[in-house]
C-alpha cells in the first residue's frame, strides 16, 4: 500500500514530467473531471473528500522516502486543487478552460494566504493545502462567472 501511495504522489509518475509536472498533471485531471462530472455532483464531491486524506497520505509518504519538503514531483495536489476548482460547474470547454487556466495562475503566483499556507504548514498536509486553498479560491471566482457572465458558455461538452 505505501508503494502504491508513493506512486499516487507523482500520480504514477506525470509528476516526473520534465518541464512543468505541475500544469500537466492538471492537464492529465481534465478527463477525471469529465468522468466524475459525468457520474454525478455527489460521487464528485466523494472523490474529493477521499482524495483528501489519501493526498495528504501519499504526500507524507513521499517525503519520508524522498527527504526534504513539497517535491516538484508531488502533483496529487494538482489534482485534487484542479478538481475542487471544476466542481459544480458546467461541463464546457470555456469552464475548462477559464479553470485550468485560473487554477494554475493561483496554484504558481500563491497570492493572498496560499504562500503563506505553502510555507508555514510541513508534512504532507502542508504539500495539500496550498493547492486547496487555489482550488476554493478558484472555484469560488469560477461560480460568480458562472452565475453572472456567460463566460462559462451553455453547451455541454459532454452529453
């Protein structure tokens, strides 16, 4: 089992992508979110409250292996801020695309308390929160897009 969370940590191995492990492991989680979506608002919120506890897990378990704090290859949190940043939304290419794009801008700038949550907190929840926290900003900014512009545009992507 600690292999395998090792393994989840770089999320089977993207985050040793050399160049920007970090927006492609939000890229690869584009078609989890498509899945969850497709599967509905309550398995999507359970993947997340799942996938919480097992990051945190994983990032521990990497940094025991590894030494040292919050490793490029970690990208577990990627997925888990890009997935809070997705949900409830509409399943279309501008959220898509608005959302990746505002994540990884939140998730690389931490601005406000992220850097300070980034820096401050140790562990494999220190390595999670951050990413959280980009994520519920995001997703925050994301719903007032969705309920005041038509930014987000109205076709679903996916059927």
């Amino acid at each position: 089992m600690r292999k395998f969370l090792i393994q989840l940590a770089t999320l089977f191995g993207v985050g040793r992508f050399p160049k920007g492990p970090g927006t492609v492991a939000t890229m690869v989680t584009i078609p989890l979110v498509i899945l969850l979506w497709k599967l509905g608002p309550l398995i999507y919120m359970g993947a997340i409250v799942l996938l919480l506890p097992v990051g945190i897990i994983a990032c521990e378990f990497y940094e025991q292996e590894k030494g040292g704090h919050d490793h490029k290859e970690i990208v577990i949190d990627e997925v888990l801020g890009f997935l809070i940043t997705m949900v409830w939304l509409p399943l279309t290419w501008q959220a898509i695309l608005i959302g990746f794009v505002l994540f990884r801008l939140l998730d690389i700038t931490k601005p406000l308390f992220i850097g300070y949550l980034d820096k401050k907190i140790q562990g494999g929840l220190g390595v999670m929160v951050d990413d959280v926290a980009a994520g519920i900003i995001a997703s925050l900014i994301m719903q007032v897009l969705y309920t005041q512009t038509n930014w987000l545009g109205s076709q679903v992507l996916v059927p």
